[in-house]
C-alpha cells in the first residue's frame, strides 16, 4: 500500500450502497480511507481528476453515462492508460461488461450482491498495490528514456567536439607521410602510415556516431513516398560510393508506395546495399535482388545478398551498435550501420530483421506502414 490514508473516490448514485461500503471499509483494520463521493458520471469524473485518489470505486450503472464510458474518460490521452486504480461494481447481469471494464483499464471488478467486506478490502489494497507499481514502473522508464536521450546528446557533443582535432591529426600526418617520406626510415614510414590508417578509421567512426545520433534529434517527417523512385538514387549513390560498377542491383519493376520519412528510407536503403556490396567472398560479384510485397496495412521490402551470409545466432546483435563480425583488415566498417538501419526503421514505426538467403547470402527485410 502507497498511503497510510488512502483517499479513495465512491462514484455510485444510490445513496445506502455508499453508506454500504462506507462500513466495510470502515473495517479495514490496516488503513484508514479519505472517503469523496459523487453521484453521477459526469460529476464523478471532475472529482477524480480534481482529488487525483489511490482508488475508485465506480458503479456501472450510473445514471447519465456507463462505467466503461467513465473510463474512457479517465484515459491518459498519450498511452491510453487509466492512471488510476479502479474497482468496478457491477449488478449479477453485469458480469460480461465488468470482463470488458478489466480489459479498458479497471483492475478489478465486484458484484453487489455478492460483496463482503473482506473482498471489498481485498480487491481495493490490490488494485492500490498493482497501480502504484505500474505508475514506480512508468516513472521508472522515463527516467531511463531520459538518460538515454542524455546519452545520446553527450555522444552526439563528444563526436562533434573530436571531429577537429582529428581533422588536423589526419592532415598533418599525411603531410609528414607524403612529403617527408625521404626523411624516414622504412620503420618511421610504417609507423606514419599506422597513423593515417587509424585516423581515417577514427574519422568514419566519428562521422556515422554523427548520423546515428542525429537520427533521434531531427524531426520525423512523414508522407507518401515512392519507393522505387528513393530506391533508384540510393542505388545509384552506392554504386558511385562503394565502387560497385560490377554489381548486379535488381529492382522490381513494381514497388508500392510507403508512408515514411524520405531521408530515413534513404538511410536504412543505402546502408543495406552498402553492406550487401561489402560482404561477399573474396572474387566473387555482389547479386543483390529488391524486392517488396504489400500486406494488409505495411509494405515489406527485401534486399536479398550473395554474400558470405551471417550465422543465425548473430541475427539479433548485428542490428546493436558497434557490433562486428569481421576484423577491419577483411572487412572495413565501423559497426553503425545496422544500428541506424534499426532505429530509423523503428521510427516509422516499422521492423526490420534478416534471414538466410534461399542458397547462400542473406536476406534483409525492412516492414514500413503503407498508404492504403
Ligand atoms: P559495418 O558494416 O560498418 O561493420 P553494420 O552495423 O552495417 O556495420 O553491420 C554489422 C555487422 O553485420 C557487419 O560488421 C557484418 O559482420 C555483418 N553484416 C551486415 N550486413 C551483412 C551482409 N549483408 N552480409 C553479411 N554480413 C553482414
């Protein structure tokens, strides 16, 4: 129990059942109950909003509108959560409606005509107890939420701030590199050519840890977009991008519409090809066949590979950020992509998963919202 005194709100319009379980409660031997009592709906619902109790205790069968419609009411708007306890009091005929009270946000649900005080008690300390976890629950993942967001701007700060400095390693470095080569000993040209590597490696870390946290920071802009069209630039970029001339990049002819962010299907579409033109064996062309199907309500696009393919117990770790599968001398890559692929997706309220190619490779599938 949250309170010593718990305030409890009685919404019921017949005044002896009030006075009925006014007395039972009277009986609680562990608390003593703050009693507000109103008579109708509508009158109840300011009550609750106004004394915001640890427990209501609602008649169904008001006289101006019905218990479910009470908790409608009661919803918070943003997640359609009741933010109350509620035990809902119903007649012998009520009990089918009372199943559905439950399912719209009452904890519990009592029949008159069946009441003591000891299920009265008992129905209201646990749906007190069950409330105040929820509420300790939610308090408890936006608090996380907000670390996170924390988080993310820290990194966001600190990738942004390193950007300068490296710049500068970078350029000096190849400078020292290229133009006072003949100062150097092969061990000396070694060591520089260390450096230059791991600073353009630092450089691609830097820049995609940019675009992973600017994803959450800029506003998503929903609209219709045609797939084909995005997919056709994208492909092209890669192509210019990833040296893949050779490539044979298939897209179906038919390709629905979307209702998504533009920049964001850009992303996730270029860092999918990107990788399905990274990871093939060595010697052997990149095959990558698009490809989508509309069902019900969502669009599921396909970007199916040749490549050398992910073993299946490494389906979910791929999509978490900086993770790797291969060494950066077989493979080069910074472990983002995926990561981005995941959140954008997740932002247009979509998923995205892969499974293995029908001969080798993989398969990526990318569930948007359609436009039917
Ligand atoms: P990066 O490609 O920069 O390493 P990603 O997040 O895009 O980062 O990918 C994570 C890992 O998943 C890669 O390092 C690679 O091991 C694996 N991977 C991604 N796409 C494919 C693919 N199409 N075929 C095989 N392995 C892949």
């Amino acid at each position: 129990m949250t309170e010593k005194n718990p305030t409890i709100c009685l919404i019921e319009d017949n005044p002896e059942d009030r006075e009925v379980f006014r007395r039972y409660l009277l009986q609680d031997t562990d608390y003593q109950y703050q009693f507000y009592e109103e008579e109708t709906g509508e009158k109840g619902l300011i009550l609750c909003r106004t004394v915001q109790p640890d427990c209501i205790l609602l008649d169904y069968n008001l006289p101006d509108i019905d218990g479910l419609e009470f908790l409608t009411e009661l919803a918070d708007e943003s997640n359609g959560l009741v933010p109350y306890a509620v035990v809902m009091l119903t007649g012998l005929q009520d009990e089918g409606t009372a199943l559905q009270a439950i399912k719209s946000g009452a904890q519990d649900y009592l029949v008159k005509a069946e009441m003591t005080p000891g299920n009265l008690l008992r129905a209201i300390h646990n749906a007190i107890e069950r409330t105040a976890m929820r509420r300790d629950l939610e308090q408890h993942r936006r608090e996380l939420e907000k670390k996170n967001q924390e988080i993310q701007a820290f990194a966001y700060a600190l990738a942004h701030d390193l950007r300068a400095p490296l710049r500068a390693i970078t350029g000096f470095s190849q400078i020292v590199a290229n133009d006072y080569s003949t100062d150097l000993d092969e061990t000396g040209k070694h060591y520089v050519s260390n450096i230059v590597r791991a600073c353009l490696q630092m450089d691609r870390i830097i820049d995609d840890l940019l675009s992973y946290t600017r994803i959450e920071h800029r506003a998503v802009r929903l609209k219709p977009v045609m797939l084909r069209y995005s997919l056709l630039q994208v492909i092209e970029n890669c192509r210019r991008q990833a040296n893949g001339e050779d490539a044979s990049i298939t897209l179906d002819e038919r390709m629905p519409m979307v209702y998504g962010d533009p920049t964001l299907i850009n992303q996730i579409f270029m860092n999918l090809i990107d990788n399905a033109l990274t990871y093939v064996p060595p010697g052997v062309i990149a095959e990558i066949k698009i490809s989508a199907r509309e069902e019900k309500s969502f669009v599921t696009i396909c970007v199916e590979d040749n490549g050398i393919g992910i073993p299946p117990k490494q389906y979910e770790r791929i999509f978490a950020i900086f993770q790797r599968l291969h060494g950066d001398d077989l493979y080069p890559g910074t472990g983002i992509g995926l990561a981005i692929v995941k959140k954008a997706t997740e932002l247009l309220g979509g998923q995205v998963w892969v499974e293995p190619g029908p001969e080798q490779g993989s398969r990526f599938f990318v569930r948007l919202p359609g436009t039917g």
